[in-house]
C-alpha cells in the first residue's frame, strides 16, 4: 500500500509502498477514504511532541471503509479499558491510550489497522472526505464548550482566540449551547468575517482586546495569546487551553485574576463524537474541506503551516 511516512524530525514526509497492516485479535483493518491535517501533525514532524518512535505514518483524523459496516469514522484514543478514565468513557485521558498517528501509523496512507470495531462510529449519510476532521478539529472543540457552560450559564461573553478550524467550530457550539455573546480575535481578516458568518456578534483583530469575559478559548496557546486570555477573563471566569503551540505564563496570586479557573482541554470522548456526528449529520454545523491526493501531502502541510488553509486540509489516497 502506499503511505507518507515521517523518517526523520524537521524533513517532509516520504510517499512511499509499505506491508499491508495486520489487524490485532478482533482487530479490523480499513481502506482509508480520506485523513485529515492537523497543526499536531505540524508538531509531530518538527520534533515538538515526545516519545514518537520513527518512522511514522501520520494522520489521525480517519474516515474509512470498514468490512461488514461501510462508511466509518475512527474515534482515535484507544485506552487500555481497565482504569478509572477508560471505566468512565473517557478512553482520551487513559494513560496508557495509543492514537493512529501518534503510537500507530495513522491514516496518511491507503489502509490502517484499528485495535476494535467498537472504535468505529457510521457516517450517517456524511461524505467521508469531509467527515475526517469531525474526529479531531470537531470534537476536540465540542468537549472544550461543553465543559465551559457552567461559567456561562448566567451569561456573560465566551471570547474565543484563533478562528482556524477548530475555532470556527467552537463558535457554532458556543452558539448551539446557547452562549449568549460570542466574541473572537484572530489576526486573519478573512477568518474573522467567516466567524461572524458562522454566528460571532463580534471579530476582533488582536489589538482590539475584549475584557470582563466569562469563558475564554484559546485555540492557539502561545505566550501571546495565554496573556491575552488572561487580560480578557473577568473574576470567577475559565480560561480553557486547546491550543498545543507551548505556550506558557505564570499563575498565582497578582498573576491572575481572583478566583479564575485555568485548564486544559483534550481531544473529546467517544460520547462526544457521537455528539458531533449527530450535529454534522443533521444540517447544524458548517465546515469546509480541502481535498488534497496522498502524493501531495506536502503541499498540504506546508500550506497549513503558512496559514493558507480556510477549513481544514484532507488527504485522500
């Protein structure tokens, strides 16, 4: 089969014929439909994330054909199934979780092996080549709002930072949920007209700072933008970290706010996605893909990279 493999920290992803993947017991192996490009994989290929063993075949957003089921998406954090997270649904926050893309060659390639079929979750009708993000940039945002609504149940503005593609996902739930007032920042003039088409009352460049916010977003996580959430958070508020960019800030009393809560927020269950597939299958979420052929894999990145991605980029073999 062919597959792009990472062989090397800091250098483009190889196109190249590999084995076909055996399927653990009870394991099931599925032709790939289409990947979707995550900045993580960014991270991954530039050495920023420990303890990838190379080489690697990336990609852990998944859609495919599984055998006896269809059109599948992966729900990729595969979790041990004995301690207290696996035990609760919360496979994503199991320590011993093994992801496609991360510790098995992921889904930039023709077929991959997934441990269970109990990981794979029918499209409903969705495309497959624009289902692939819902199982990373759509549900990663979704658990990040859904975990925030207590600090906006009395009102007050949800800010989020960084409109890319989990951003203007997270405008749609904050709005679904029924957040009252939905700000954004983002540099991009494009992408903040898009927030406000998505359902932002507000889009902001950075120098236009909001204040006194209930719940802040950072879909980004750079010193930069931590500062900003922490200037933008109102007494009592949540700052809600997603954006793996390594940022970092100092936290104690006179460095924040009284009493606001900091955390981060990772990936989503599997309850989640099934969520996130009910709100893509039934018309309430807008997203945009751009197809790219597994021979071109980096174009893509580098084009996600330099920002020139409106939605989210896919692969399709």
């Amino acid at each position: 089969m062919r597959a792009a493999v990472l062989h090397a920290f800091g250098t483009p992803l190889r196109l190249e014929q590999r084995p076909m993947p055996e399927p653990e017991p009870g394991g099931v192996v599925l032709r790939v439909l289409s990947a979707g490009v995550c900045h993580t994989d960014l991270h991954m290929i530039d050495g920023a994330v420990s303890g990838l063993k190379l080489p690697l075949v990336l990609g852990h957003e998944i859609a495919g054909e599984a055998p006896g089921i269809g059109p599948v998406l992966v729900f990729a954090s595969w979790g041990c199934g004995q301690c207290a997270s696996c035990r609760q649904g919360e496979e994503q926050l199991c320590p011993d979780a093994a992801e496609p893309g991360w510790v098995h060659d992921g889904g930039y390639a023709e077929f991959v092996a997934v441990p269970s079929s109990r990981y794979l979750l029918p499209l409903r009708g969705l495309d497959p080549v624009r289902a692939a993000p819902l199982a990373d940039a759509g549900v990663t945002p979704y658990r990040a709002v859904r975990r925030a609504m207590p600090w906006l149940k009395y009102g007050g503005s949800a800010l989020v930072i960084g409109a890319g593609g989990l951003g203007q996902f997270a405008i749609q739930y904050l709005r679904l949920m029924g957040a009252d007032v939905v700000l954004v920042v983002d540099p991009s003039a494009a992408k903040r007209r898009r927030a406000c088409e998505l359902g932002a009352d507000d889009a902001l460049p950075p120098e236009r700072e909001p204040r006194d916010c209930a719940a802040v977003f950072d879909f980004v996580g750079t010193d930069e933008t931590l500062a900003l959430a922490f200037r933008a958070v109102r007494r009592g508020g949540l700052i809600m970290l997603v954006g793996e960019a390594g940022g970092r800030v100092p936290f104690g009393f006179g460095a924040v706010d009284h009493e606001v809560a900091l955390t981060t927020s990772i990936w989503g269950s599997q309850a989640d996605l099934e969520a996130v597939l009910d709100l893509a299958s039934s018309g309430r979420l807008q997203w945009a893909v751009e197809e790219f052929p597994l021979e071109d894999v980096n174009d893509a990145l580098n084009r996600l990279r330099r920002g020139d991605i409106a939605g989210r980029a896919v692969l399709r073999p």
